[in-house]
C-alpha cells in the first residue's frame, strides 16, 4: 500500500511539475513576442529606434514620404544623409546638420511640398567652416 501512495505521489509531483513549466515557458514566450511587437518599427534616416517607436503608423508614414522625396533630388541627397526626419500630426521636424544655408533651405522646401505636410520644424544647423 505504501509503494502505491509513494508511486501515485512521485506521478502527482512530475505531472504538476511539467504543467507549472509550460506555464512559465508560455508566459516567457509571450513576453518574447511582446518586447518585439514593442521594438519594431521602420526607422527613420538618422533617427534612435525610441523616436521612431513615439510616432504612430501615419506619422512614420509620413517621414518616410519626406525621406523619400529628399533622397530623390539627386542635389539634396548628398545633404539629407545627415538629416534625421520625424514627424507628428502633419508636423514634420528636421534635424541635423548641412554645410549651407541653401541646403538647408532646399530641404525645408522639399519637405513642404510632400503630400501630408501642415508645417515643417527645421531644426537643422549649418555646420561652420571649421568644423567641416
């Protein structure tokens, strides 16, 4: 009789043993799919994946668009390497640096004609002789 409790009880213990692991391996694979859902986003030119991440499906979209243009003007993208694009509510902010003032003006006029624009936010800097 003992042998018979002692066999059920090591049968008991294995059983609750693999369910509880299942659970852990399942909980730990749902946090693996959300960590990556949470890290995935198309990036931007330039811009840290926590940036990206803020804007929303449209305002990346749009980023991209305006990317997108800059690097189709065969004048401007030489230039607009060193321009990050964000964008928020039609918003579009642009940040970096170019060696002249025309280049930066090339590029916020760019930017506005793009399908989608409200307003541009140039923070980009000219980079001074010294420091090219």
């Amino acid at each position: 009789m003992k042998k018979v409790v002692i066999l059920a009880s090591i049968v008991l213990v294995s059983l609750l043993g693999c369910s509880k692991a299942d659970k852990t391996e399942q909980t730990s694979s749902t946090k693996t799919t959300t960590t990556e859902k949470t890290t995935q986003a198309p990036s931007t030119t330039g811009s840290p994946a926590a940036e990206s991440s803020a804007m929303n499906e449209t305002d990346r979209a749009l980023a991209q668009r305006v990317e997108d243009a800059l690097r189709q003007n065969s004048s401007l993208a030489p230039a607009a390497q060193n321009v990050q694009v964000q964008a928020k509510n039609g918003e579009v902010i642009l940040k970096g640096s170019v060696n002249n003032e025309q280049e930066k003006a090339n590029i916020t006029s760019t930017a506005q004609k793009v399908a989608g624009v409200s307003k541009v936010n140039n923070q980009i800097e000219v980079a001074s002789a010294s420091s090219r």
